[in-house]
C-alpha cells in the first residue's frame, strides 16, 4: 500500500509551507480518508471515507453545502449535507480494501471512528482526532504496519474537556504513543496544533525523541508518501 499523507494541519490558524492543508489521507491513489480540502478531489478519488464531521475533516462543513460526489461516500454517522452516505455499521470493503470501523472519543455531540485498513498482508490504522479510545476497543487487535494519529498537542494529557459526564477533546502525543505503540512499530502524526509551529525544526525533534529502538516516529508533512 502506499499512503499519502495530503494535509497535516489541525483547525488552527498558523500554518507553514509544508503545512498547510487540513486532513486527509490517500490511500494506493484510490481512497481518500477525510476531505478536509476541497482540492483534494483532483486526485479522483474512488471513493471517501469520513473519520467524523468536524470541517477540518469534511471541508464542504464550513459553509454547509451539499456534497454530492458521483462516488461512494462512508461516515460514521448520517449528515444533512450527504444525502448519500453509506453510514457504516461494522466492517466493510471498498475493492480490495477492508475497513474496520474502531469507535473513539473525540466531540461530545459527533461520532467518531478510527479504521483499520487491510489489502493483502498489509494492514494500517488511521485514527482521526481522539480523546480516548476505550481498552476495550484495542483488544485483540492485529499489529499494524504503519498507524497515522493526530498530533494536537505534545503535552501529556492535551486538552481533555468534560460535560455531561462525558470526556472530549484531543489527547497528549506522549499518551497516543502509550497506548497506540505496542500495536505497531511506525507512527506517523499529522494534524498538528499551536506547539508545532513555534519552530517546526524543534518539533520535529521533539517528536523523534520519542521513537525507541522498536518504534520509529514519523513527523509527517503535506504530501509525504510512506509505502508499506
């Protein structure tokens, strides 16, 4: 497989030259994983698949129009603006393509799904933005080849917000690779917050700080292949 990595900016307003566009992540030139640019459909995607609604995710949501591509559109839940979505409720295929759905925490008031994404004996997982992925929901499963998170913020613990009993919000770097590293041996992040602008040099040797000898840490950017 091989993975393009198009935006690896959060909802934020710095942004660099290489660090730009919002989310979104192009798998074998085939299928996009959020569409937080409209640009991005000059790749002719075959197909989108939604992480979740928030408009650094799904562009068309900053100023609430239709989207109505003319290719298969899945999410995790139903949306006004897609009258066509296939809203997911277990795995599903795309071609070759296996995608396993992975509920996680992110916003009070929208769904939100991490996938895992195998063709053949290779396996990736993209997680979307998250605050918390319950023990639950990583039991049991496979090692990866690659997995690709969110990098908001460096902090451990990030900005984990309550209400109604219930968390939200983005979880710290330190925290993401304590849960998310014994599934895998390559991390890279993308959707970067405030921290990672201040000197995007120092950023990135923060992050590769973290990498040991069983894990490599990838400081992803726009337009950055990984092949596996």
């Amino acid at each position: 497989m091989k993975v393009k990595i198009l935006g690896t900016r959060g909802k934020i307003k710095p942004s660099a030259p290489k660090h730009r566009n919002y989310s979104g992540i192009l798998i074998d030139d085939k299928i996009l994983v959020d569409i937080g640019e409209e640009t991005y459909l000059k790749y002719s995607p075959e197909a989108v698949v939604f992480t979740h609604f928030h408009p650094d995710h799904a562009f068309f949501v900053f100023d609430d129009q239709i989207f109505t591509p003319e290719i298969p559109l899945f999410g995790p839940e139903s949306n006004e603006l897609i009258p066509n979505l296939n809203v997911i409720s277990g795995p599903f295929h795309i071609d070759d393509y296996r995608f396993t759905p992975i509920p996680v925490i992110h916003a009070l008031h929208l769904r939100s799904y991490a996938y895992i994404i195998e063709k053949g004996n290779k396996r990736i997982m993209i997680t979307g933005d998250m605050a918390w992925i319950e023990k639950a929901e990583l039991r049991d499963l496979p090692n990866m080849n690659l997995i690709i998170t969110e990098g908001s913020f460096i902090r451990k613990g990030g900005m984990i917000r309550r209400k109604e009993d219930k968390i939200f919000g983005h979880t710290g770097i330190p925290d993401l690779i304590r849960i998310l590293g014994p599934l895998t041996n390559r991390i890279a992040f993308n959707h970067y917050g405030n921290w990672y602008f201040d000197d995007i040099q120092k950023a990135n040797k923060t992050l590769k700080a973290f990498a040991t000898p069983k894990l490599e840490i990838i400081p992803g950017y726009d337009g950055l292949e990984i092949t596996i």
